[in-house]
C-alpha cells in the first residue's frame, strides 16, 4: 500500500493487512506513517490534556494492570469522590499550563445514582472555564450517557484495552461486549470517543492488531486514541511482566496513526519511562498529543516544564484551542510553570 493511498478513512481493516503494516521494515513503516500525519494535522502540534483522578481506588473491577483495582494490595489510599470546588481549581490550574482538555477520572464500575449530580455539576464548571472536557468513569446507561452530554461533556474515556480474544486474561468482572455498548450510547449521545489501549500485558502481535482493528473498524473512529506502556504497579498481578521492545511501541502507534488518520493518537501512561529520543520518535511515528501536568492518574507523569523544554528542543508547540499567537500562548504557559511548578494541587491523586 502506497503512503497516499493509506489515508483514506477505512472501516473495514483486516488481521492480515494490519499485520502486514506492522511487519514492514521499521523506516518503510514510520515514512508511511509521517506521510499520512502530515496529510491531516501540522506535524509540529501536539495537543495537551490534563488528568485528574476525582476518585480513587477501591474499584471493583479486577482490570490485572491497575493499582486502583480494590482486587490487589498496592498500598494505594483510597478516597472519596473529590469536592466540585476542588476538582475546578485543580481546572483551571491546568488551563494556566496551557492545558486545552481536562480530563477526570473515577475509579468505578459505573457512576451512581448519588454521585451523578456532583459530576455533572463538574463537567459544567469546568466547561464554563474554556475547557473541553473529558470523564471516564466506567459503564454508563444510556440515560447518563445523556446527561453528560447535556451538561457539556465533549469527550468520553472507555479504552478497549487489548484484543477481544485476550480481554479475558486481564479483565474478567466485565466483558467487551459491555464496552463496545457504552461507546455506541457515547456516539449516540452527540459525545466524542476517547479510546485506546495498552502494551506490555503479554499479549501478541495479533491482539495488538485486534486492538486497532477494533477501534478502527467502529463505526466512526475515536477521536482520540490512547496508547498506553504497562506502568508496572508492585502488588498487580502483571507486575512482573516483560518490558516492550520500545521499537514495537513506536510501530503500534505509527500503525495506529496510518489506520486511523483523522484520530488524535495519544502517547498515554508509561511516557515517564520513555527517554526524549523515544519520544520524539513517538511524535515522529504520528502521536499528537500529551498528558500534561502533575500526575497521570496514579502513575507519575513527566514534570510540565520538562515536556515544555522537550517540545521547544524539537520545535513542536502545543496545540491551541484559543485565538492567542503562539508568543503569547507559549509565554503564558513559561510563566505560568515557574508559579505553579510547587503547587500540590495536583496531588489529590494518589500516588
Ligand atoms: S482500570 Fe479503571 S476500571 Fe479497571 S480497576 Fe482501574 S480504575 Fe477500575
């Protein structure tokens, strides 16, 4: 397949041709890649979104790859779900970080009925703030699917995580079909999909595969599209697990980018453990955009003056939501590092 060709909207990708992308030589594969990025997106933006975690651990579900899982003893504080107040400091805190989207997580099965209206009211002030929003906070019906979306929610977080085939390996109180039913009520609702995956639970090259084919072949693709390195967490079960060859981390996301090339396609959790050089062979391969900020969930993020001076060293500039000229945007969020590089606003989310 030629790189031009490549960059059709396509819905109907199968096992062998999406193999065959990722067992090209690995220039052939990144040239493919870069040629389709540049066809859709300035190859120098990379978009910036902050996570909060507004609830964490003690969930219920038993995903083998996350230290929120109320199933393993990592040591991790439980909290309560955060106060409305708190969640829109912690909001605009990011949005003078340059931050364009605010992403907050809760560690559930599903929202209840009780916590419903505390995140609805989040969603509205942070929206009245300039932000896009995002939520993940598990399984929704179809009925709050609505009312995220009434309350001004652009974005939902439900990550397929791995291939259907594998899915039972690492998550068994859920199923895929489940997943699949929340996206299709997220697209029905009007919202944007944010939707990925994540390498290094021992899965193969045909999940990997699976996973892309999943998100691809949906009926719209996600409009962003998270690939995560295993963080290994001491007391998960997937602890112990291999390390990825970081060069068929940088083929999974120059594949992402090819089958998938309106997407945003994000370098998620793991980018800690990622040097400069990887990273920029992440932006290279066609990833476009960033969590930024204090803390990535549970897991450690890269300090947001560091990603600052990587982007500056490549000449990459965030990607602007508002009408400011780059000088002015960059400046505001120099400034706005060295006020905020101390605060602990941010450490509401448990280690
Ligand atoms: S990944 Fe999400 S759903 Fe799974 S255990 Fe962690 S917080 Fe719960």
């Amino acid at each position: 397949m030629s790189a031009t060709s490549a960059s059709v909207t396509r819905h109907d990708w199968s096992l062998a041709e999406v193999k065959a992308l990722f067992e090209q030589p690995f220039n052939d594969l990144l040239f493919q890649a870069q040629t389709v990025h540049r066809q859709h997106f300035d190859a120098n933006r990379v978009q910036v979104s902050t996570l909060l975690s507004i609830k964490t651990g003690a969930c219920p579900e038993d995903c083998k790859y996350c230290p929120q899982s109320g199933h393993y003893n990592t040591g991790l504080d439980k909290e309560k779900l955060m106060e409305v107040q708190k969640v829109l400091e912690a909001a605009a805190e990011a949005k003078a970080i340059g931050s364009t989207r605010f992403c907050m997580g809760a560690a559930w099965k599903h929202p209840s009925a009780k916590d419903m209206p505390y995140v609805l009211k989040m969603v509205e002030g942070v929206k009245a703030l300039g932000l896009e929003t995002c939520m993940t906070l598990g399984r929704l019906d179809q009925e709050q699917t609505q009312a995220l979306a009434a309350a001004g929610l652009d974005y939902y977080n439900h990550n397929l995580d791995t291939s259907p085939e594998f899915y039972g390996n690492i998550i068994t109180t859920r199923t895929y079909a489940e997943r699949l039913q929340t996206l299709s009520y997220v697209r029905d609702a009007g919202m944007k999909i944010c939707s990925g995956g994540i390498l290094g639970m021992g899965e193969s090259l045909d999940d990997r595969a699976g996973l892309l084919i999943q998100l691809a072949n949906l009926p719209e693709h996600p409009e962003s599209v998270p690939i995560n390195m295993l963080v290994k967490v001491k007391g998960t079960p997937l602890a112990e697990e291999q390390d990825v060859d970081p060069f068929d981390f940088i083929r999974m996301l120059a594949v992402a980018r090819i089958m998938m090339p309106k997407s945003h396609v994000r370098l998620s959790a793991g980018r800690e453990q990622m040097n400069e050089q990887m990273q920029a062979l992440a932006f290279f391969a066609g990833a476009n955009s960033i969590f930024y900020g204090e803390k990535l969930l549970t897991t450690a993020n890269p300090q947001a003056d560091k990603d600052m001076q990587l982007f500056k060293r490549l000449g990459i500039k965030p990607e602007e939501r508002e009408e400011h000229s780059d000088e002015v945007h960059q400046a505001a969020i120099e400034q706005a590092l060295v006020e905020q590089r101390d605060s602990k606003l941010f450490y509401n989310a448990a280690v």
